[in-house]
C-alpha cells in the first residue's frame, strides 16, 4: 500500500472516532492565534494532493475560522416582519474565507490551495498552502508559474474553493448562467 494512502487512512481514523490526540490538537490550535504559520503540513498526504512541495518559498499556515451564520445587528426602526431576519448565511464557503483572511495576511504570497485539518463546536480549522510570489525556488518552479501569475486568487475566487462556491466546478446541464460567476447572470440586461 502507498505511504501516502495510509497516511490519509490513519487521518480519517482520528476525524471518524475523535481520538484523543485529536482533541488535544484542537483544544492547542483554539488557544493559539487566528492565523498562525506552521512550520509543516499537519496532513502530509493532503497537502501533496494539493501541489504542496517542501522547499523554501512554499508556506502553510493554518486559520481559525467561526462556524455558523453571520449576524446582523439589531434594527431598532420599524421593518416588515420579513425584513427582520438576523442570521444570514455567506454566500462563500468557510474554507474560501480562510484562504482569503491568509491572503490577506501574507501580502507577499498566492494561494495555491486548502485543506480541512479539524473542527470544534465554534470553530473550523484549514491549512492553507501559500507561495511566495518573489522567492527565486518558486519562480523557477513550472508548476508554480502559473499560479504566482494570477494576483489575488483567493479574492477573485480562482482557487478551489473559490471556483466551488461560484458554481463553476460543475459542467453540463444546469449550469447556463454559471460563468463567469453565479450573479454576473442575474445583472446582465434582458434584451
């Protein structure tokens, strides 16, 4: 059996019964900041999947991210009662937010991918494969090329899950008015 097929077997194990080192590794993350760089991927096997390549200029860090739907402050005038909801869903994905907030953290780097490493009752938590746009082994690097190319991908949702939560993953039938997002569509003018 493959090394990295057993690898993502024993990780599944510990998401399906809850082991302990599992919730250890939680309870440590939560105490930690929102957005911390770590030095190697927490699934070896995941992050390979991905394009990960253990060399200088490729970066993991891992986000902290709230689960649930967003809330909106209370309105104190007077609305219609199908105007008074609080609780909204995003319209983009909890792991397209954790691409975006390390974006936006790492100013210097592109996003290449994501992955989910674990969860709690509040909060979700991803590693997100960032590469340095300037560092020369990245530049150098054909599969990089590409990537470093595109500025501000996880903004513009060209990465995985970017491409997930505009609708645009899926082909064939049913998705006419997919591209190049979901509500360009519904803005263009009926002639």
């Amino acid at each position: 059996m493959n090394a990295y097929r057993q690898i993502n077997r024993s990780f599944q194990q510990t998401y399906r019964t809850r082991s302990q080192q599992l919730k250890q590794r939680i309870a440590m993350w939560r105490s930690q900041s929102p957005i911390e760089r770590v030095e190697r991927p927490t699934n070896v096997a995941r992050a390979r999947e991905l394009g990960y390549k253990a060399k200088q200029g490729v970066i993991i860090a891992r986000v902290r991210v709230d689960r649930g739907l967003s809330k909106r402050r209370k309105i104190q005038a007077g609305r219609k009662p199908s105007k008074e909801g609080r609780f909204y869903a995003f319209r983009k994905s909890l792991q397209a937010r954790a691409e975006e907030r390390a974006s936006n953290r790492f100013t210097n780097c592109e996003v290449l991918n994501s992955y989910f490493v674990g969860e709690d009752g509040n909060f979700k938590f991803f590693e997100v494969i960032l590469l340095d746009r300037t560092h020369p082994s990245v530049m150098g690097d054909s599969n990089y090329a590409n990537v470093i190319a595109q500025r501000g991908r996880s903004t513009r949702g060209l990465t995985s899950a970017g491409k997930r939560f505009r609708g645009i993953i899926k082909k064939g039938f049913g998705t006419t008015r997919n591209r190049p997002s979901v509500t360009s569509g519904m803005s263009r003018r009926q002639e």
